[in-house]
C-alpha cells in the first residue's frame, strides 16, 4: 500500500496517526479533519488504506468507511468507541472494512495496518489476474469469430484460419487477439463474414 487517507476530528489524533504510519514505512498520506473533506479528497485520487477514526463532526463514520471501501482497491479502518462497536462491525465488516476499538493500542493498530495491506497485496494480485483472463477471454472470442471469417470468406480450413492468425502473431510480432481483430476490422468491411 502506498497512499492513506487520515480522517481524524482533532489535530492532536491527526499528528498521532501521521508519526504512527510514517514510523510503518508509509510517505504518501492525506489528512482529512470531517467527512466532507475526506469525501472532496476520495474523489480526486484513489486511497489504498482510508483510516477513520469516528465520531467524526459531521458524520459518525459508517457510512464514509463503506465509501472508502466501495471503489477500487480501497482498504478500510473504522475506529470506534467500544459501545458502538457491535453496531459499526455489523454494517462494515461485511464489505470489508476493519474495525478497531477505543482506547486506541498501539499493537492493535498495528495488527489492523498489517492485515489490511495483506488484504490490499492479494486484493491487486486478484484484480490483475481478473483483468488477465477477460482479456484471454476476449482473445478467445476474436479469434473465434476470425477463424470463422477466415472459413466462410475465404474458403480456408479450420486449421488453415489457426495456423493463418499464428504466422500473422509471429511474423508481426502481435497478440493472436490482436491479429484476430485485425481480422474482423478487414474483412467484416468487405462483407465475408456471414
């Protein structure tokens, strides 16, 4: 994780969690005093880690933890009095958000960053994958619908189309996708494809 985003009522807490990240190897932190200033600075910029630490002026924390967490890649902390505690783990713990109970201890912080920039790393490595294998997928589907263009315009085998599309790849030095694409684009034109 690289960016935080502190949102936190007093200064005195803000300096707090701003010394306790820095000490974790963290640099990029943003420092939010309500709600509506750590709304204004979630829509400029993705946060990975979004520490609350509620009540907050304008808003009790609940609601600004779930849209910290409801957009990419976020991580959330809820921090919280012990008597709201059940009610705040009830309405996010469900979407993911940590919650911490006050008074506040250092190792109990400390535990919550760790496992939440373990939750951020495999959440990324999961994303990327997720994009990796739509994008096979769309391949798969190009190439398809290439190869059939390939048959029906211009009288080519199946394995003549596959082998077509993989001397194209090679010899330009391209995804098979992207020849497949390539394909379609050409030929759909000229009005092979059935």
């Amino acid at each position: 994780m690289k960016t935080v985003l502190v949102i936190s009522a007093t200064e005195k807490s803000r300096a707090y969690f701003l010394e306790f990240l820095r000490g974790c190897q963290y640099e990029d932190i943003s420092l939010a005093e309500n709600a509506a200033e750590a709304l204004a600075l979630m829509d400029a910029r993705e946060y990975d880690l979004c520490i609350i630490n509620a009540p907050l002026p304008d808003a009790g924390g609940v609601d600004l933890a779930l849209r910290a967490v409801r957009h990419g890649n976020s991580q959330g902390l809820l921090i919280v009095a012990e008597d709201r505690a059940d009610d705040a783990r009830a309405a996010v713990e469900p979407a993911g958000v940590f919650v911490v109970v006050k008074p506040l201890r250092r190792g109990a912080l400390l535990g919550a960053v760790h496992g939440m920039s373990i939750a951020h790393n495999r959440m990324s490595a999961m994303r990327e994958q997720n994009v990796n294998l739509k994008q096979k997928l769309e391949d798969a589907k190009h190439i398809s619908r290439a190869k059939s263009i390939l048959i029906t315009g211009l009288k080519m085998s199946e394995p003549q189309a596959h082998r077509f599309i993989e001397k194209q790849a090679m010899e330009r030095r391209i995804t098979k996708g992207e020849v497949a694409r390539r394909v379609i684009g050409t030929y759909v034109i000229n009005n092979y494809e059935e």
